[in-house]
C-alpha cells in the first residue's frame, strides 16, 4: 500500500469520525430539547389550578347563602362537611402548585427567582426525590380530609335508623376499604421518604457537594472533630511530662 493511499484512508475515517460525532450530538440536543414538550402540560395545570379557585368560591358562595337565608336550617355538622371541602380544594390547589413549580424546575428549566422574597424555601433544594416525598405527603393530607368527612356523614354506621347529613349511602365495607386506602398511601410515603433517606450523599461517605469524603473531612465516618484532637493532645501532654519523654514540636 503506497502512502498516499494510507494518507486517504486515514482522511476518510477521521471525516467519517467527525460525521458521527455532528449526527450524535444532533440527535442529543434533540432529545434534550424534547423537554419543552411537558410546558403545555404544565399550563394546563394553571388552567386546572383556576377551576378549582372558581369551584372555590362557588362553594363559599353557596355557604354565605346558606347562612343568610337559611340559617336556621343549618347545622354544625353541614357548615363542617362544607368548610372541610373548602380545606380540600385548598389542599389539592396546594398539590398543583407543587406539581406545576417544582416539576417545572426538574424537568423542564431552571426558574430564575434567586433572592426573591416570595421563593418559597423548598424550591432552592427540590429536586425528583424531594418532591416525591412532598406529593407523598400532600396526597395522605388530602386522603385524611376525605376520610374526615366520610366519619362525619356516616354517622351511626350500622344503627337500625342510621342516617346521614348528605343523604349518600355508606356500607361498613367501604369505610373500611377507604380506612385501608389511606393506610396504604402513608406506608407509600413512609417507603419513599426511608429510599430517598438511604440515597442521600452521607449514606455512602460522601460531602454535601457529591465529592468522596477524605480521611481527614468532618463528614468522613471515622474523621475526628478538631474539638477532639485538641483534647487528646491536650491529655497526652502531662504523661509525656510524666515519663520523661521529650515532647515533639
């Protein structure tokens, strides 16, 4: 093979090399644009997040309403029943807001609110498994004002002339599949908060920054704090005095 042919062949592959690496990183910021694609998800959820402030407000209206014209006909346990969905409106607006901010922030860009007074503090350390947990939790407190208003409507479940303020049918049954539902929704969250827990940096030697911990930093398992190295030379001192042995300096 003279040289002149091995010169081109080495042009070819190194053009062909170059060829690839512009297809894959093509196909790379592609794929990495693709993210945008769950912003119209997002907004969507403002749109769902602005029903609810209606439904809302529909709801306190009828209360006032009731207040005002019927306030007679009216008891605890009903103005209870109405405040309570009040509190679950409130409560899954909450779960929104979460959603629509903190899986903004993850997935899809950075939100640019550094030093506002208003940035709510979870925000500057949310990341996927920090919001799992918060949904986790927002779910079980949604699921115990469900649970509440069940107790409360059922009444004396299982009397001979039980009765309900709602006039909605309950069964033993279903109270008791709802009473498992929510303690199945704690366990969930108990189990998400114990993996995110075991997946933090400290439980595998690390530093807050994801470095490895070296022998001698404080986050390393067997460092010993200065505090303590002090009080150990400080110790050692007199029995070197004791025995005669020259201290080092």
């Amino acid at each position: 093979m003279s040289p002149s042919d091995h010169h081109q062949r080495r042009q070819f592959a190194v053009g062909r090399q170059s060829q690839n690496s512009q297809t894959s990183n093509m196909l790379g910021y592609l794929i990495f644009a693709s993210r945008w694609l769950q912003a119209p998800l997002y907004i969507g959820l403002i749109v769902a997040q602005l029903i609810y402030v209606i439904v809302f407000w529909v709801d306190l209206f009828h209360l006032l309403a009731d207040v005002f014209t019927d306030w007679g006909k009216l008891d605890e346990t009903t103005i209870m029943l109405t405040v309570l969905g009040l509190i679950d409106v409130v409560m899954i607006a909450n779960l929104l807001i979460m959603v629509i901010i903190g899986g903004y922030e993850t997935f899809v860009s950075k939100i640019n609110v550094d030093g506002h007074p208003d940035e709510p503090d979870w925000l500057s350390h949310v990341n996927a498994n920090i919001l799992k947990v918060k949904l986790a939790i927002s779910v079980i407190s949604i699921s115990s004002i469900h649970l509440l208003k069940t107790f409360i409507e059922v009444g004396d479940l299982g009397a001979e002339h039980a009765h309900n303020v709602t006039g909605e049918s309950y069964t033993t049954t279903g109270v008791m599949w709802q009473v498992f539902i929510h303690l199945t929704f704690i366990l969930s969250a108990v189990a998400i908060a114990w993996i995110e827990r075991i997946q933090r940096p400290e439980h595998h030697g690390e530093t807050a920054s994801g470095a490895p911990a070296l022998p001698g930093h404080p986050s390393a398992p067997d460092a010993v704090h200065p505090v303590e190295q002090v009080a150990s030379a400080a110790a050692s001192e007199p029995a070197a005095t004791h025995t005669g042995k020259p201290r080092d300096h």
